[in-house]
C-alpha cells in the first residue's frame, strides 16, 4: 500500500516524457531503475521489451508505481548508449510520521557516479558494434556531473559538499557509469552503509564502498575529523582489459576558521584489479531483517535455474572483425545471445501476436562444462546461438537462480539486474556452483535485497525470488557494452488467478512500433 507521502511524491514525479527531448533522430525509452512496478511492465521502459522507442515530438506519460521501496533509486534512459547522459536519483522517504531506520541525518546529499567520453556516445556504440571490437573507454568518471579537480579545464566546477563538525550526511550513491563497477572512498573517513536499492540494511561500517552500474547505496558520513579539506574520490575497479584509470572527486569542506590545505587529502584506494576488494565489500551487505523491515526469502524452491554469463566470439566473413582472433566479440546467458525483436515482447505477449518471440529459453546450460578453467577453453564453446526467446514463470513460482561466470574470451564480473524485482542474494563464491557443496552455506537469515548484484569474475552468486509481479521483465548485465553484445534474457510471469494477480491493462499513450 502506498503510503502519504509515496503518494505525494508520485505526483511530484508525474513526468510526462516528451521524445523531442532527444536528439532530433533520435527515439528513446526511460526507465526507472529498481522501481518494482506491481503488475505494470507498460512503463518499464527497456526498447523492444516492454514498449517501442517514444519518438521525437511524441509524448509518453510514464506512471511510476511503488510498492515497499524506501531510500534511493534512480532513472535512466533504456535506449542504446542514451543513459550515459539521460539520468538521474529518485529518493523515496519513509512514510510521513515514520523515520528512518538510523538516526536522522542533518543532510541528505545525492552522489551520482557517471562518466564521460570524448566524443558523441551513439558514435561511439556504433563504431564497437560494427567492428566488433572493445569499445573505447570513458574519458573521465563524474561525481555530480563532474570530473573533479585532476581534471584541471573543470577544476572551478569541482563538486563541494559543506560539513559541520559533529554532524551526520546521508550520502545517496548512485552508480550512473556505463561499464565499470567502481570503488568510492573519503580520505581520512569511514561511511556506514545503511541501505541498497532501496532496502535498508545492517549498518556496514567501512573505509571504501564497491558499488556497480545501477546499484545504489545510502552512506552516512559523519563529520568527525579535524577541519579541513578532503577528497572523496571514485576510480574503476577492473579485473582486467583496457578500462579508464583516472579518478573523478569532490570536496568536503568543513564549515569553520583554518587555513584549508593547497590540495586535500586524497584517498588511497585498493588496487583496480583486486576482485578480493569488490568481492569482499559485497559479501559483507546484509538486510535489516528485524521485525519492522522483516525478510521473506523463499524456502522451498519450485524453479531452479542455472544461467551461465560468457563473452563470446563468432568469426567474421574475411577476418573482417576487430575482436580477438579477428572475430566479433559477443556475449550470451546460457549461450544465448539476445536479439531484440522489432515489436516489443511485452506488446506481443499481452496481444498474442505471433512469431515475435520463441518460449525455450533454457533453465540450465545446454552443454556443461569446466566454466571457470583458467587455462584456455576451446574456442568452439565460445560460439553463442542468436535468440529472441524467454523463460516463463508461473505466478508465485519461488525461484532460485544461479549466475555462473564463464572464462571463455575472459572472465569478467557482470553486474546483473532484474526487472519488476527484488531479490535475496542468498550466497556468492569463486570457481564453479556445486549444487551439493554450496547451498548449505547460503544465507537464509538476513541476506541482502537488491536490484543489482555483481557476479563476480570467475564466480558465481546465488538469487532467490518469488515471482509475484506478472508481467515482462528484463534481466540482463549492467554492463553496457555486455548488454549491447546480447547478455541479457527476458522473463515472462503469468498472471495468476486472483483479481490483482493479473497484469494491468496498457496505457492509451502506449507508442507504436
Ligand atoms: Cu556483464
């Protein structure tokens, strides 16, 4: 149910999206990251899944429907390369008469993690999509908009928070970066995290946080260090291959009578290759789970899945290709590598328009094997099919997913989100899923609900949901580029038999194909 002040903040955020907005050729779809919208994918918003691009000059009113999020969240547009520039934080506050879960904060400040490239973003995703090449990393990353003061043309632009000593910030992070699960960090101060995607937790007290494109995690920083200047600071975590290795800042200033120092004090952060550090931050994030803000993790499971995340190669006629071995890079679940139908899956779902879309999409790997070898696998196991199919869930199926990284081309993290969702991140680890040896271990007590989970590299992480939202729903890798390549799978979820178990009718305004 929804409470006051939801209510008065959905108002607030009636948005009506007008497509002449963008770039006059261009069409676009936005997308509320995280927001679960009860039985409503029509405003989802991800191209040729749940709807068609909102041309230029065309208007299209999003509804966006809470139901229990509470802290931040964020928008961003579901078209191409758009969202590298088209987002933003959308901060849901407790119940009116209800507070927070930690003491109340003299501030609340949203930090928005973006990055910047040199040139135009579509060239840029055109030029790597055509050659099948990598493509060419970001420029600078961006605190508020902002590359920071080691970026001298931008310096006088630099991001400045303002702190009293002895007083408590909120700091809203929402990584907006395209390809790179980041480290964030404050010299001389630790932050305590007190909320994922929009669910709180147990306060985790740290001197850095790993946060991956499209989490959000809600900070508390308290002023209590000598005044002064200080940087807080993100760079890129990166396990491997070419990636951006600049750091973006901004300054914390505290109020008062000192001399501030030249240049404040940096950071020092892990070092960009160290898995251990992301893996370890993330392991360590774990639900509130007491009577007010309880957990509900499913128990006894009716669909078990086994989703393998691979990077993939396919030859190109005459070596033509940029990629490895001269092929095109390519990347898959289950070795499916997506193609996005040209009517969307949700219009061809919800009208029965044949043809658009096949039912087969595989609950497990069709030929397993040694995923996580470290020596070479054969190139043939890297050749993906092409499909444009789903997984269909029945209403109130409890679901257990398992993500498994694959080595092949190159093991990698992927940052994966699920649409229409939460989920319990039930247990994580290195090498191969052994359904024997590992599920003893999850945690069934207070594991983490998020929206966004980060598999780690040659690893694996375990997900449990039960699939109460009917409708069309995205799942794919947060990873730009992977999705661009074709990691990402779409869920249906039937309609159950009850009144409000069944998926509302579309909007008027619904684009066309
Ligand atoms: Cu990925």
């Amino acid at each position: 149910m929804l409470s006051a002040s939801k209510l008065l903040f959905l108002c607030l955020l009636g948005i009506v999206l007008l497509g002449g907005v963008t770039p006059s050729h261009a069409a676009v779809r936005r997308y509320r990251h995280g927001v679960k919208m009860p039985r409503y994918p029509w405003s989802d918003g991800p191209e040729f899944v749940t709807q068609c691009p909102i041309s230029p000059g065309m208007r299209f009113s999003q509804r966006i429907v809470l139901s229990d999020e509470e802290g931040t969240l964020w928008w961003h547009a579901h078209s191409e390369w758009y969202r590298n520039s088209v987002y933003g934080a959308l901060i849901i506050l407790p119940p009116r008469r209800e507070s927070y879960p930690f003491p109340k904060p003299h501030q609340e400040v949203p930090i928005l993690l973006g990055d910047w490239f040199n040139g135009d973003i579509q060239e840029i995703m055109e030029e790597f999509l055509g050659s099948g090449s990598d493509p060419e990393v970001s420029n600078s990353f961006l605190i508020n908009g902002q590359p920071g003061d080691l970026h001298p043309c931008s310096r006088q632009d630099t991001f400045r928070l303002r702190v009293e000593s002895g007083k408590t910030y909120l700091l809203r992070i929402v990584n907006a970066v395209m390809n790179n699960i980041m480290f964030f960090k404050i010299a001389n101060h630790n932050v305590t995290v007190v909320g994922t995607d929009a669910a709180y937790t147990k306060r985790l007290t740290s001197d850095y946080i790993a946060i991956s494109p499209g989490q959000t995690m809600d900070l508390l920083l308290v002023a209590n260090q000598r005044p002064s200047h200080y940087y807080m600071a993100s760079r890129a975590y990166a396990s491997g291959g070419d990636f951006d290795n600049t750091t973006t800042t901004a300054i914390i200033e505290y109020a008062g009578n000192y001399t501030p120092p030249a240049s404040p004090a940096l950071p020092s952060f892990p070092p960009f290759n160290s898995t251990a550090s992301s893996h370890n931050f993330t392991t360590q994030l774990r639900s509130l789970a007491n009577k007010k803000y309880p957990v509900d993790v499913p128990k006894n499971i009716s669909d078990t899945l086994l989703f393998t995340l691979s990077i993939n190669l396919r030859p190109c006629a005459n070596d033509s290709c940029e990629g490895p071995f001269a092929e095109r890079l390519l990347a898959s679940v289950n070795n499916v590598t997506l193609q996005l139908p040209r009517t969307d899956f949700l219009q061809a779902y919800y009208r029965r328009i044949n043809g658009v879309y096949t039912t087969d999409f595989p609950d497990n790997p069709a030929f397993p094997f040694n995923y996580t070898q470290e020596t070479t696998i054969p190139r043939d196991l890297a050749r993906p099919q092409n499909g444009t199919s789903v997984n269909i869930l029945d209403f109130n199926a409890t679901v257990e997913l398992v993500f498994q990284g694959t080595n092949l081309v190159g093991g990698i993290d992927h940052p994966m989100h699920l649409h229409g969702y939460s989920f319990y991140v039930v247990g994580s680890g290195f090498g191969n899923f052994n359904r024997t040896r590992d599920p003893p271990n999850y945690n069934l007590v207070d594991p983490p609900l998020m929206e966004t989970i980060a598999v780690p590299r040659n690893g694996w992480t375990a997900i449990r949901f039960k699939a109460n939202n009917p409708g069309v729903w995205f799942m794919h890798c947060h990873f730009e580029r992977h999705v661009s390549w074709g990691m990402g799978m779409v869920f249906i979820v039937r309609d159950g038999p009850g009144r409000d178990e069944k998926m509302l009718p579309p909007p008027p305004d619904m684009p066309l194909c």
